[in-house]
C-alpha cells in the first residue's frame, strides 16, 4: 500500500484542512511498459485551486476521494519499461502521493543539467517554462522593454524577472513584504513594489514608473490580477502586451475583478491574452536549451520553501494563497 491525498469535499472559498483527506492506495504488479517510482520531491501549484471546482476547464477537476494529481519527481525503483531502469531520476504529474506507477510514457527523464533534481518543479520545469514562454512568446517582450510582475518572489515571477534582465529588458516587480522585494531586487529587478505596504499598487507602480523613467510599461506578467491588473491597465504604453498567467487573487473568492481602467484597452490598444504552459510543451527542448545557458553563466538563482513529509502537503498548499513561500514551495519526501 502507499499513501495519497484525496479531495474529500469540494471547497467553497478558501480550501480548510477537512477538504483533504489522505487514503491507501493499493499497488498492483507492474505490466509491461510500466514503472514504479517512489517520489521525492512534490509540487503545489496555484493552478490546482481551479482544478477543486466540478466545472468545465482546460483541466479535469479532482475526482473527489481518488489521488490528487501534481507535478513530482521522484526515484524509479522497478521497471519494465525499455529506456527507464532503477535508479533513474524522472518527472511526472503523479504528486500528492508517496508513490506512483505510471506507463513510462508518463514519465521523463530528467535532462542532465547539473542542477538538484527539484529544480524540474520550479524554474527550469513547468514554472519556469510558463515564465520563459509567458514573457518572450505571449507577451512577445524585446530588449529596451519595461515589464512589470506581479508575485514578483514566486516561482513564475522571479523567473520572470531573470529571464527579462538577461534579455536587456526593465522590469518593476511586486512582491508582498520587506524580506521578498529585497529578494526580487537581488534578482536585479530595477524597481520593487510591496503590495502590503498600504499603499494603492495603482500609484505605488505610478512611482516606480517614474523611478526607472520609462514614461509607462510596455508588458504586463499578470500572476495576480485584480488591483495588480487593474494598475498595469493604468500605467500601460501604447501597443503594450499583457500575458496572463493567473489570477491568485480571485481563486477563492470567485468575486469579479473591477477594473476601473478597462477603457484604456481601446485607445492605448493593449493586448491581452491568457495562456497555458501545456500550449508550449512542443518547445521544451528550446526551452532548456536557453535556460541551460542562462544557469552556466550564473544568470539565474533560485529560492524554495520546503515542507517536510507528505503529511504536510494541505499545508503547503495552504501557504500559497498566504504568502507563505518565496520561491517554489516545496513538498521532500
């Protein structure tokens, strides 16, 4: 038997500790083309909110007492599958669990960068494809652009910031306290707003506009929404470019974001466009080839928050909607 996380009831608002409930799982003989891994490192992602609700998305929902599924890497420990063997190191989306036995077409092998194996959960994996992909495709960001972040200290963010500086690019981030806009300006961001400073994000970005003499932003790398989006509506450039990532700040509450400058769109002629990691995926070979140079210069640094013990998944989980991590939250098995 392993252990895995089930989604016990449907969460109405922000999920409790009772929504979740862990469950055996039962472990079969392995059939040809399959393999067994024992996970070790495990991902909570902002996205996997959406994936609680029994609504139609580009996701299936949870099915309610079955395993969760996430991002994971893990150990493979029996195998019969050609190409894998013990001891291989692999990724797969079958997290939330201590153990996992997938086809091996499910699962692959870690790409040799020299980098520790949970480094595939944040920036040189799916985070770090959505930030690269997010900002240089969608938002289609050049060098001598200004781009601002919001959730500047998160996985995605702080990619994002690295990514737009190593590109000759001015970024302004929005991080929540003292500590992680300290953080996001030693990732050499050029100006850094604290969203829990008080002060309205509209004129705390009016400010740093100013600070870094850009006359206004030419991308937006949405990751929040709400009040963020709302002031990146009022400070864009003519022609400027909004990837939208996520919207953290209305998961749990489903309210509507008002957007007191929406009217901007028509005659600035911004463009907004939401986007999926998955829609890149095709171009993950690009991807690791670019982030692979970055890392050997030393261009990127990365930042973790670590759980310990699959017991303490809800709570990782939990911590993301608090501002509970800098970096890429982390479950180690």
């Amino acid at each position: 038997m392993s252990r895995a996380w089930s989604l016990k009831t449907r969460p109405q608002g922000m999920p409790k500790h009772t929504d979740f409930e862990m469950i055996d799982v039962s472990q079969s003989e392995l059939a040809d083309g399959e393999v067994r891994i024992a996970n070790r490192w495990l991902s909570v992602d902002p996205y996997m909110r959406g994936r609680m609700n029994d609504v139609k998305s580009y996701t299936p929902p949870f099915e309610l007492g079955k395993p969760m599924q996430g991002g994971a890497i893990g150990e493979v420990v029996e195998s019969r599958a050609e190409g894998l063997k013990a001891g291989d190191l692999v990724q797969h989306m079958a997290g939330w669990r201590d153990e996992a036995t997938l086809p091996a077409n499910q699962v692959q092998k870690l790409p040799d960068l020299a980098v520790d194996p949970q480094a595939f959960l944040g920036q040189l994996g799916m985070p770090g494809m959505t930030a690269y992909f997010g900002l240089l495709e969608v938002a289609a960001a050049k060098s001598g652009d200004t781009v601002f972040v919001s959730a500047a200290a998160g996985a995605v963010g702080s990619t994002v910031v690295q990514v737009a500086k190593a590109k000759g690019m001015t970024v302004i981030g929005s991080a929540g306290g003292a500590e992680k806009c300290a953080w996001v300006k030693s990732l050499g961001a050029d100006a850094v707003i604290d969203y829990k400073s008080g002060t309205p994000v509209v004129k705390a970005l009016g400010e740093a506009v100013a600070a870094v003499g850009s006359g206004g932003i030419d991308v937006y790398f949405d990751n929040v929404g709400g009040e963020h989006l709302d002031a990146a509506l009022a400070h864009a450039k003519l022609h400027a470019r909004f990837a939208i990532c996520g919207m953290i700040d209305v998961y749990n509450s489903g309210a509507a974001t008002e957007l007191r400058y929406l009217a901007r769109l028509i005659g600035n002629r911004i463009q907004i466009r939401g986007f999926i990691v998955s829609d890149f995926m095709d171009r993950a070979a690009e991807f690791y080839t670019d982030m692979g140079a970055l890392l050997k210069a030393g261009t990127l640094q990365r930042q973790e928050t670590v759980h310990d013990g699959l017991d303490a998944m809800p709570d990782a989980f939990l911590g993301l909607f608090s501002g509970g991590n800098t970096g890429k939250m982390l479950v180690k098995l």
